[in-house]
C-alpha cells in the first residue's frame, strides 16, 4: 500500500503548476475583457504563463515516455507532477526560456530531465523519448493557431488575436528551433541512438554549449530574417498580428513611448 500511495503522489500534479495555469487562465480573461486598461501587462501574464504551461508539459512527455519505455525512476524525481521547480536545472529550463522570449521573442525549451537511459532498451524507444518534447510545442501550435486557420476570430477581442498569435509563434519556434540535429537539443536525441559509440564520443562535450549556439546564430540579422520569414509561412498567422502580440508582451515600452501606435488596441 505505501508503495501505490508513493506512486500516486509522484503522479499528482502540483500546486505550483495548477498556480501558474490559474494566473494564465486569469491572465487570459483580463486580455479578452481589456480589464483595468493594463493591456500590456496582462499580455505579459498570459503569454509568459501559457509559455511555462508549455516548457512544463514539454518536459512531462519526456518524463511519461521514458517511464513506458522503462525508466520507472522518474516519478520518484517528481517528473510526473508537472511541477517546473522539478525540472533538473532550472536556469536552463525555465529561467533562460523565459529570457530569450523577453529578449527575442524566440520560443527556446531549456535543458530537461534527466533519464536513466540505461534503464531503456531500443533505440526506437530513445529516439521517441527525444521526440515527446517537439511534438508537444507542435499540438501546443496547432491549437494556437486553430482559430487563425478555421477563421474563427469574429468576435475575438485583437488584444487576444495578438496575444494568441505571438504564443504560436513562441510554440512553433520551439518545436523547430529544439528539432534541430545539434547536440543538446531534442533533434540530436533523436538521431544518437543511431550514431556510432565514436561519434557520441566526440560530440559528447559540445552538449552543453548547442542551445547558447543556436541562441547566438539567431541574432545575425541576415539568419533571423530568414528564420522568422520561414515561421511566418508555416504559422499561417498574418506577420503583423505575430509582431503586434511581441510589441504589446514587452509592456515596459509603454512607458518611454516606444510601442508602435500600430498595433493600438482601444
């Protein structure tokens, strides 16, 4: 009995995670209603909150595949309770997330959880374990962008199409951006399993420094614009709708008058 009421509690979902989706969910409400005129920082809110939301069920599939797989040690560690504060290191992966939207606008999933790959075995299973992540940004996206696609936005408040627009383009980027084949990132989790013992090998010390990479080669601006034109075409999201919800997240701009009259919502 102490053994299944272990278990359950390793899989209960945690108050912190239930905390942040109530301040996105009330967050969300106030960008539809326009509540108390601070547009811009419930954006913010919301945005930001439906982005941990995302970065936390990014690393649950992780967790929940790897324990179908064999990996039973990851309830003990908390993986299963959606709880950001149980994801390994938290810089990486959620404090860095955060700041690359803030400083990008670029959605970019940090470093993980930690599976006991020898308690796995296959590398079909390894390969699945890697993929979980992207393809959660990837249904994450699709119901983003569903209302853009199906063109169910009468009545949608622009705040919202805005908002909703620029969290899509968060999830896309991700699932993209971390699909990469580099090492440290999903994309090369997915292929290791089927490169030789020499080649992991070598790659092996790069690991660490493949999310800063990407980072850094996204801020050349010739690369960045080819990327975001790429995004554009797979949103299926009016471009001005995407940079408007940038332009009204980053609140703060208001107040030295920097926000493009533009994207005025009232």
């Amino acid at each position: 009995m102490t053994t299944t009421a272990a278990t359950r509690g390793d899989r209960r979902i945690s108050p912190v995670f239930l905390g942040i989706a109530a301040v996105t969910a009330v967050a969300g409400w106030a960008v539809w209603t326009g509540f108390a005129g601070a547009t811009g920082f419930a954006v913010f809110l919301f945005v930001t909150g439906a982005w941990i939301v995302s970065l936390c069920l990014h690393e649950y599939a992780h967790a929940r595949t790897a324990l179908h797989s064999g990996d039973l040690s990851v309830g003990a560690k908390g993986y299963l309770t959606l709880n950001p504060l149980k994801y390994t290191h938290a810089l990486l992966s959620i404090v860095l997330p955060v700041l690359f939207v803030v400083m990008g606008g670029i959605g970019l999933p940090g470093g993980a959880v930690f599976i006991e790959r020898a308690r796995i075995h296959g590398r079909w299973k390894h390969s699945l374990i890697s993929a979980a992540g992207p393809l959660t940004n990837v249904a994450f996206a699709i119901v983003c962008t569903a209302p853009f696609w199906l063109d169910a936005l009468d009545g949608v408040p622009l705040a919202f199409q805005y908002a909703l627009a620029f969290l899509a383009m968060l999830q896309v980027t991700a699932a993209i951006l971390n699909s990469l084949p580099i090492p440290g990132l999903d994309g090369y989790g997915v292929i290791e399993p089927w490169l030789s013992y020499r080649i992991r090998r070598q790659v092996e010390p790069f690991a660490p420094f493949g999310l800063i990479a990407v980072f850094a080669i996204l801020w050349i601006p010739g690369v960045n614009i080819a990327f975001f034109n790429g995004i554009d075409a797979l949103l299926g999201v009016d471009d001005v709708q995407r940079y408007c919800g940038y332009d009204l997240y980053r609140f703060w701009r208001a107040f030295f008058g920097e926000q493009n009259p533009g994207c005025a919502v009232g």
